[in-house]
C-alpha cells in the first residue's frame, strides 16, 4: 500500500494543508514585524557578534 493511500484514509486530513499553510504565514508575518521594527543600533550590535573577542 502507498503511503497516498494511508492519508485518504484519515479523516478530516484536508484541513491540515490549510492549517500549516496558515502557520507558516503567521509565523512568517511575525517574524518580518520583528526584523523590520529593529532599530539600526541593534542590528549593527547583532551584525557584530561574530567579529567582537568576548567584549561587550
């Protein structure tokens, strides 16, 4: 048997596409508000993590 055939046979597994689709929107959305809403002292701070030697 595929593995087509064992999700025909859950029922009510329509509505899962939708509500991942659904998730990953919001998620997404939120993650794009929080970016852009930095304020460029803190995306230069963040930018420079890797370079800084423990320092603050």
């Amino acid at each position: 048997m595929k593995f087509r055939n064992y999700l025909t046979s859950i029922e009510g597994i329509s509505a899962y596409p939708l509500f991942t689709l659904i998730l990953f929107m919001l998620i997404f959305v939120l993650a794009s508000i929080l970016i852009f809403s930095k304020s460029k002292k803190t995306i230069d701070h963040i930018k420079n993590i890797p370079l800084e030697d423990g320092q603050e």
